[in-house]
C-alpha cells in the first residue's frame, strides 16, 4: 500500500462525489493531530474521512474470461465483453462464444450488422438461453447465416496486431479448425470480488462479506463501517430494506463516534412538520419508539398516538437504542395492546375497537408513515 502524504491529498474534508471509481486502498494519515482515512481509487484520492461506510454489494463485477492464455493481450485489438454499439462490429465476421441469453441475443442482434455467418461457439450442445432464442439461431443456421458450433472451445487467437482468426476445438471429436473472426465477442457471464478491500485487513464472514457488530455496523477496524449485502454475520439476509437499516445504523454510530457522543438515533417526527408536531409527545413511552436507524417502521392509529416497532437487521424487534425488544413479535403486541410500549393513547384506541365502540381498532387503522 502506498504512502500518502498530506501533499498528495487532493480529498478535502467535507462531501465530494466520485463516481466511476474502483476503492483501491485504505490508509490512515495525521492531520493536525487527528487520525483520519484516506481512500485511494484506480482514478484518483486520496479522499480523506473520519469514517468509512463500505457499501460495495457484491464487490466489483468482472466478465468471466477464455482459459486462453495471454488471452487480456487482445482487449481493444477485436476482443470485447459487451457489445456497447452495433456499429461497431459493422460487416465484420464475428465469433460469438456462450450459451446463455446474451450471446444467444447478440447473435440474433448483431444480423443486421455483421458479416455473415456469425460463429456461436458454445461448450455444451445444450444453451441456457431461452427455448425461442435457441430455436430463431438454428433457424437463421438452416439459412447460412449463423454458424453453431458445439461442443467447442475457443483454443488460440491469432493476427497480427489485432484478431484475424481464432482456433476452435471440438470437444467431443478433438478436431481443431482456423475460423476467420475480426471481433471474438466473449459473452461467459460475471463474477464478482471485494478485489481490493479484501486486502484492508477486514475479518471476513465467509469470502465475500465483511465481519461487522450488527450493533453498530462498525468492522474490526476503527471508524470503518459495512452495510448491506456486504455486511456479514451469521443468518444475514440480504436485502434492500436490511441495508438501508444497517446504513443508518452505520451513520449513526459513526457520527456519534466522530464528535464523542452517544449513540442517540433520531426520530423521524423530530424532522416532521409543525401539523405533526402537535402529535409529538403525545403518550408515548421512549423506550417503546423504534426510530428509522434501526429499520423500524413508525406507524400511527387512529387516535394520533405514534406506536411503533421495528426490528434489527437480524429481524428481532428493537427498542430506540437498537436493543432487542423483549416483545419476540410485533403482531404479540397488536393482539395484546395491554403490553409494556403501547400509549394509553393508543390502548385507548384499540380498545374500543375491540369492544365495536365509537373508537377505531389500531389494526385496522394504522397508516404507514
Ligand atoms: C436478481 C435480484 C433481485 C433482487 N430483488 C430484491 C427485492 O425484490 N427486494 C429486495 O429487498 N432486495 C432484492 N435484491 C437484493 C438487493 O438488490 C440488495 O440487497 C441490495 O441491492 C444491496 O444493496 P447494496 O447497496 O448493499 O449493494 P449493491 O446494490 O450491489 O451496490 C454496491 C455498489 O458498490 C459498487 N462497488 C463494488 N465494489 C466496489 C469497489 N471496489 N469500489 C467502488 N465501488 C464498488 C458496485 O459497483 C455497486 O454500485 C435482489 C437482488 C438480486 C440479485
């Protein structure tokens, strides 16, 4: 990892935007006696912070390559992973290798532009691609326009600056065959790394999720945090609600960290307008309020009385500081509103629902907010 020094920093401290780069490395530099992160990417940083959220999902995603050695010789000399625009395989003969949707979609697609036949290449004799798709490229075979050939490999690339021929072996006979080919178009899939922040010294939870405290979405480096699919720990489910959770978990305890506080998650009616204000306050017990921060989900009844729960990432329900409720559900609370957290206000409510009196049962009339 290369050193930063507080020249090299071009990162200020404060919000900054960079889209399109790949997190290279992570370092921690001095600056007027503060400890801060530097974060490097393939296009430029550093950027300096007091804490890190790492949100990297799956990692960066790749497109798998041909066993064909040297093989990365050949990108932006006619080999390619995505056709970006047609145009530019325009009356060229073209080798498509894959069975699945997108090479069976491109060799149905690129008719109109490339030089007839189009080689598709595949190892299997049968393609994963739709049914219809398969049946269109063996109809368009029967008219000499595709070419398929299975089961075949891709062997060799050859020419003289940039592709001119590939070596195509079919697998089941041995046989090898030269076919001409100008764009040897590779569509094999993706597959996805934490490339190099698997190298930041992060415990991992299997291979591709970073260890963190689902307490405070914090890792085993100070200041670093994970949310979302990234994130990891035992029975994780991945899924965009259980990320936005953690990520507020994340900003929350990082803010909290970075000016000495406690962690005190805000709700969201501290923000609402003065119409809801006058609801605030109302009958409500703190410990009973599950703020956003912790996934929870506020709801209201009838009577105005805020009631709510919420859960951790994990699912379990939580109070306001993220602990985990002892209610083990929150439907248990609906059909016994006389439990700890509710409001009078809201007993009162559901009472009278109950009872079919003039009130309205919290059930059937609680809006989402
Ligand atoms: C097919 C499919 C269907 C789904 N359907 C649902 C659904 O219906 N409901 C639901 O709740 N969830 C669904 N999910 C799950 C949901 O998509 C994920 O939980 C959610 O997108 C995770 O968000 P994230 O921000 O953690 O990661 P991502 O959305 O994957 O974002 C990660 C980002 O980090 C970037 N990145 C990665 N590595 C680096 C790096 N080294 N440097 C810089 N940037 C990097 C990536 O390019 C990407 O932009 C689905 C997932 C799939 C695959």
């Amino acid at each position: 990892m290369e050193s930063a020094t507080l020249k090299e920093c071009r990162g200020l401290l404060g919000r900054r935007r960079a889209l399109g780069e790949e997190v290279q490395s992570l370092e921690r530099i001095s600056q007027n006696g503060e400890e801060l992160l530097a974060v490097s990417t393939d296009k430029g940083g550093p950027y300096l912070s007091r804490a890190l959220v790492i949100t990297a999902g799956h990692g960066a995603f790749e497109p798998r390559k041909l066993g064909v050695d040297g093989i990365d010789e050949w990108e932006g000399k006619g080999l390619h992973y995505f056709v970006r625009e047609k145009a530019v395989f325009a009356d060229q003969t073209c080798v498509i290798v894959g069975g699945g949707d997108s090479a069976l979609d491109w060799t149905l697609g690129l008719q109109d532009t490339a030089r007839a036949p189009i080689a598709l290449v595949h190892r299997r004799d049968n393609f994963r691609a739709l049914e219809s798709s398969v049946s269109q490229a063996r109809a368009l075979e029967g008219e000499g326009r595709v070419r398929i050939m299975t089961p075949c490999e891709v062997r060799d690339v050859h020419g003289d600056g940039s592709i001119e021929a590939v070596t195509i072996e079919n697998t089941n006979t041995g046989e090898s065959e030269q076919v001409p080919c100008q764009a040897l178009i590779t569509l094999l899939g993706f597959h996805s790394h934490l490339g190099a922040i698997a190298e930041w010294g992060l415990e991992l939870e299997g291979k591709r999720q970073i260890r963190f405290d689902p307490m405070t979405c914090e890792t085993n480096l100070p200041g670093v945090y994970a949310a979302g699919d990234v994130a990891g720990y035992p029975g994780k489910i991945t899924l965009i609600t259980i990320g936005m959770g953690e990520a507020a978990i994340a900003a929350n305890n990082a803010i909290a960290a970075i000016r000495g506080e406690k962690v005190q998650p805000k709700y969201s009616t501290d923000l609402a307008s003065s119409q809801d204000s006058s609801l605030r306050g109302r009958s409500t017990t703190r410990s009973s309020l599950i703020s956003s921060e912790t996934c929870g989900t506020r709801r209201r009844c009838s009577a105005g009385a805020p009631t709510c729960w919420g859960s951790t990432p994990s699912g379990r329900p939580t109070t306001a500081g993220g602990r985990v409720s002892r209610y083990s559900s929150p439907m248990r609370r609906l059909r016994n509103p006389s439990r700890r957290g509710w409001s009078p206000a809201c007993r009162r409510a559901s009472a009278g629902g109950r009872q079919g009196s003039a009130g309205t049962s919290t059930r059937s009339s609680t809006t989402s907010r």
